[in-house]
C-alpha cells in the first residue's frame, strides 16, 4: 500500500495508451472529482502519466490553476493527487489539466490512474 492513502494493485485501472498528432488537443478537465467535496470510496485519487513518445514541438500538459507547465521529453512521468486523505476531500480544481495542441510530431502517453480502495 502506498502510505496514507490506502492504494494498492486492485485499486489501479488499466492501461489508457493515448496517441496525440498534430493539432490534437485534450481540453481542460479533472481525472477525479474536483469539487472540494468529500472524497466517496473507491473513487480515483491519484493519475500517473507516462511520456512514452514526446512530440518535437506542442504536446505539453498544463495545470493552468497552479500554473504548472509540463513539458514532456520521452520516459517522463507525472504524478498527480486530487485527494486529500486528511480531510477526506477531493480538490478544489487544481489538478485540472490539459494537453496542449501539438505543433509537429506525435505524443504516445500511457495514463494510469488510481482509486483507494
């Protein structure tokens, strides 16, 4: 289990390869719940993205909220929670995110995410 929140091999979901080509984009969204509302069991509370292919120009991820900008190279991850296991409540929208247009190239992104269960 990982420490707090409770997860382990039966909370993960399966693989989600997902191809990004030219001018692709993902629009703003939550992998969770966002809503600051109390967390409901076996919802998802954590996302892990894999760069597995990075495009040569475009293709990054923002977390415009937090101004955080990702800009993948090949074998990246990302790690996320929108959880908070000492509340238990969702966030409050800071861990939606987008995938920017991709200018050349192609991204190749393996997304897990997780559920407490």
């Amino acid at each position: 289990k990982l420490h707090c929140y409770g997860l382990n091999l039966d909370g993960k979901e399966g693989f989600s390869v997902i191809k990004y080509e030219t001018t692709d984009e993902y629009v703003p969204h939550c992998d969770g719940s966002c809503t600051e509302k109390e967390y409901q069991v076996g919802g998802r509370v954590a996302t892990m993205v894999l760069y597995c292919q990075a495009a040569e120009i475009g293709g990054g991820t923002t977390f415009s909220i937090v101004d955080v900008f990702i800009n993948p190279k090949k074998g990246q991850a990302a790690f996320f929670s929108y959880y908070d296991p000492i509340k238990n409540v969702t966030d409050s929208g800071f861990s939606k995110h987008s995938g920017c247009p991709i200018n050349s190239g192609t991204n190749w992104m393996d997304c897990n995410s997780l559920d407490e269960t």
